[in-house]
C-alpha cells in the first residue's frame, strides 16, 4: 500500500509540473497579461 501511495504522489506531482509547463509555454507564447 505505501508503494502505491508514493506512486499516486508522483504521479500527482508529476501531473502539476506537465500543467505548470504547458501553462509557462502558453503565457511565453500568448502573453495576455
């Protein structure tokens, strides 16, 4: 069980930085503010 714990987190952690990269690329790319 503690495996699949670490696992989701990774996964979890991993998903927020894909989000924040391809937010990043957005805003450089399309700078609306």
């Amino acid at each position: 069980m503690k495996r699949f714990h670490r696992d989701a987190y990774s996964v979890m952690i991993g998903t927020l930085l894909l989000f924040g990269i391809i937010w990043l690329m957005l805003a450089t790319l399309n700078p609306v503010r």
